[in-house]
C-alpha cells in the first residue's frame, strides 16, 4: 500500500481575501479606510470611507463618503459626492451624483437624483428628480418625471411627468407628461 503526503497550501487569491476580510472587502483597487462590513469593487469606489455597512461597486461610486453608513452605490461616479448621507440606493451612472448629506433616497436610472440633498425620496428613470436639490418626499418614475422639482410631497408617474414643476407641493400626475 502506498502512502501519500497530504499538502495544505493556500492559493494568493484566498491569502488576499483573508487579509482584506478584516478591513471590509476590496476588489480591483484600493479601499481608503473600509471599516468592517463594507465592500467595494472598481477604482476609486469607497476611497475616503470610514462609514459601515457601504458597497461600491463601480468607477469612484461612493468614493467622496466618509461617515454615511448603509449606502449601496452601483454604477460609475454614482453616490460619489455623498459624504454623510446614510441609507441611500444608487443605481445607474451618476445616479445621486451631488448628494452630500440626503438621506434614505432611492435612486434608479442615469442621472436620477442628480443634485439632490434632500431626504426620502424615490427616483425610478433617466434624470427622474434630477434637479431635486433639497425637496423631501418626492416619488417620481418615468424618464425626466419631475426632472425640475424642488419642492415637497410630489408624486409622478410616467415620461416627464410633473417636469416643470419647481415649487407646487402634494401634487399626483400620472400619464405622459402629465401636468
């Protein structure tokens, strides 16, 4: 009967997961301060955090975030000027771009939520709440719906719905570009 010698042999690959599993999980480039729990996948993504519970996955998505926790950030340059804003969902290239301290906000499409900083508010299309700066509670869905608003308590569904409003509150359109 022949014996074999039994090797235990770790490949880098796993060295580098177990290494990094420490100091949150980094992929394809270098993680600033990731704290526990947080991931990050693409150049850039999650470079200043500090903040828990984040993932970044895309070219610097949520590469400005320092102490905002519970972001999700997926797409190129999306969530990447957040830096206190917590439980936030980006999706799409430059989706919440200039939100800094906006929180809650769900954001789904290119450019949706663009400028905003305000608080609960839903973007689902193409530059949906785009200019929305400061406005909270907002749902919009459809490509450009309320593409100009920046005022409260809004809801618009379909292309350009509510595109034109700025300053009207508690305010429902549905329908191509209704109201």
């Amino acid at each position: 009967m022949k014996k074999t010698a039994t090797r235990f042999f770790f490949p880098l690959a796993l060295v580098l997961v177990i290494a990094l599993s420490s100091a949150g999980t980094a992929a394809a480039q270098t993680c600033g301060f990731c704290s526990g729990e947080t991931t990050a996948s693409g150049t850039g993504a999650l470079a200043a955090d500090t903040g828990d519970h984040n993932s970044g996955f895309g070219f610097s998505a949520l590469g400005s975030n320092t102490s905002g926790a519970a972001n999700t950030a997926v797409g190129s340059d999306a969530l990447i000027l957040n830096t206190t804003g917590a439980s936030n969902t980006a999706t799409g290239y430059g989706a919440m771009y200039n939100n800094d301290t906006g929180s809650r906000n769900t954001a789904v499409g290119v450019g949706a939520l663009d400028l905003n900083n305000g608080d609960d508010n839903t973007a689902v299309g193409d530059n949906a709440l785009n200019n929305n700066s400061t406005a909270s509670r907002n749902t919009a869905v459809g490509v450009g719906a309320l593409d100009l608003n920046n005022a409260n308590y809004n809801s618009a569904f379909g292309y350009n719905a509510l595109f034109n409003n700025q300053t009207g509150t508690q305010n429902t359109a549905s329908g191509y570009a209704a109201l």
